[in-house]
C-alpha cells in the first residue's frame, strides 16, 4: 500500500514535471 502510494506520488512529479517541459517547448 505504502509503495503504491509513493510510486503515484513519483508518477504525478514526474507527469507534472513532463508537462512543464512541453508547455516550454
């Protein structure tokens, strides 16, 4: 349960971070 939680939490970072990269592009 707790890996689940941390690897969302990992995947919205790394999605948000994803999206800021674009949106620059």
């Amino acid at each position: 349960m707790v890996m689940g939680g941390v690897k969302k939490l990992a995947g919205t970072v790394a999605g948000k971070a994803s999206d800021k990269v674009v949106s620059g592009a």
